[in-house]
C-alpha cells in the first residue's frame, strides 16, 4: 500500500509531466492552479488522468475548493 508521502510524489510527478514543466517546480502547498497556469477544464483533465493512474474514482464533492497538490494527495490517499 501506497503511503501519503508516495501519493504526494506520484500526484507531483504526474502533474509535472502532463503540463510539461519541471518537477522541482512544484511543491505540496503549491495551488496547482496558479502554479500550472491552468484553468478548470485543464485541471478535470489532470483529475480524469490522477483517476485513472490510481485506479479510483473522486466524486466532485470531495474535490470542491481543493486548490492545492497536498490536498488533492490527501483525497486520493483516502480512496486507495
């Protein structure tokens, strides 16, 4: 089983490679949003592919108002 500390760096590495850009970039308390320089349609994108990577589903109502990469390892971590 997957610990929160390897579910962070799964979230942070994924994210990295799906936008391109360097994983020494981001951190955990990081808003995926502002720091990715995306909006909610590409952030549903990373979600759909965080999903699958995973092999779990989130229903949005535990994602409304999550904003940063630490939180969004936190929701996966409790569907694994």
């Amino acid at each position: 089983m997957m610990t929160s500390h390897d579910t962070l760096s799964e979230v942070l590495k994924l994210a990295a490679a799906h936008f391109s850009v360097p994983r020494e970039q981001l951190t955990p308390d990081d808003d995926f949003f502002k720091t990715l320089g995306i909006n909610s349609l590409q952030a549903l994108d990373l979600l759909t592919r965080l999903e699958q990577h995973f092999h779990i589903e989130l229903p949005d109502y535990e994602l409304q108002g999550v904003s940063d990469f630490r939180t969004l390892a936190e929701r996966i971590q409790s569907r694994l």
